[in-house]
C-alpha cells in the first residue's frame, strides 16, 4: 500500500487536509503562543502588583506604629501644657505665688485688681492690672520671678516712673512705681461659663 494514492481525487483531498492541517498547526500555533504570551505577561504583573502591595502594606503597618508612637509624644506635650494653664480654681493660687515674688524680691506687696474673665475659641484669658512699687533693680526681678512661675503668664502695658514716697516709710532709696497688665489662661472646661437666659 502506497503512501500517496494513484487517484488524481485521493491526492487532491490528502493534499487538501495535509494543507489544512498545516494552516491549523499553524494557526493554533500562533494564537497558543500569543496567547500563552499574554497570560506569562500578566502573570508577571499581577506578581508585581502584589510585591507592590506587600511593601506599602509593610510601609502603612510602620508608619501607623511611627504615627502612634508621634500621637502619644503630641499627647504628653499636650498634657504638659495644659499644667501650665491655671483653672480657675487655681488663679487665687497664682496671685499667692505673684505676692510670694514679690517678697522674695523686696518690693512692695503687690496690688492685684482682676479683669473680666475673656472666654476665647480655645482658651479663656484672665486679666490682672498689677501695681508694685521698689527699687529698679528688685523691680526687674520681680518681672523675671513672674517670668519663671510655672504657669503661663504674659505681661503687657508695662509703665514705669519714678516714685516719690512723701512718708519716707517705704524704705527705698530710689522707688520706681510700675504699672502693667498680665495676662494668664485658662482651660476652657475648666471655666465655668454663666448660663444664657
């Protein structure tokens, strides 16, 4: 038995499938591998999306640890801050600490009037007017000692002239009177606002 037929007809229909079959193998074989291509290329990238994804969940996992670590830090300053703001409660405090200065200091016991209480957006702000009067120097030190209390306190309006004592009670060889406003605050939860009628 002969591989290719005799018949002109057998021949043509062999050599009709064998082309076929060629164009199939051919065909399949483009497509396959263009195909096979394509799922190689995006395999890879869907690897490379998910090494992408590994690091910056890595990344968000130490920096949540980092801005927990800074949100903590921010608390305590907070909390150390708010120390320095009087409550209410504790102003009397403070004008005890202002006189305790001022005799540390020698000059006069000082006169404290108070303002109204102004309530701010964040902070409330007391006011005192203040008067001592002393020598130059002890008058100085008596700023710096308010400067170091442990509360946060701001003078402003500072007037400062000379002092004649008619009495010659006082004690100074060279009085200076002064006149300056202070400024300290207070936590707005800790002021007790009037209610509105």
């Amino acid at each position: 038995m002969a591989l290719i037929p005799d018949d002109p007809k057998q021949q043509k229909a062999l050599m009709v499938i064998a082309v076929s079959l060629v164009v199939l193998y051919f065909a399949n074989s483009q497509w396959y591998s263009g195909a096979v291509e394509t799922i190689e290329a995006e395999e890879a990238r869907v690897e490379n999306l998910a090494a992408q994804n590994r690091t910056a969940q890595a990344l968000a996992i130490s920096a949540g640890r980092g801005l927990e670590d800074r949100m903590a830090l921010i608390e305590r300053h907070v909390a150390e801050l708010e120390q320095l703001i009087p409550s209410s409660e504790e102003v009397a405090s403070v004008v005890n600490q202002m006189s305790q200065v001022a005799r540390d200091v020698g000059v006069s016991e000082p006169s404290i009037r108070p303002d109204a209480v102004v309530q701010g957006e964040v902070y409330a702000q007391q006011a005192f007017q203040i008067r001592v009067l002393g020598e130059y120097h002890d008058v100085g030190r008596f700023l710096a000692g308010l400067a170091s209390l442990p509360r946060i306190i701001t003078p402003s309006d500072l007037q400062l002239v000379p002092f004649t004592d008619p009495s010659g009670t006082m004690g100074f060889d060279a009085p200076v009177e002064v006149n300056f406003r202070i400024q300290t605050y207070l936590a707005p939860d800790r002021v007790e606002v009037p209610p509105a009628e």
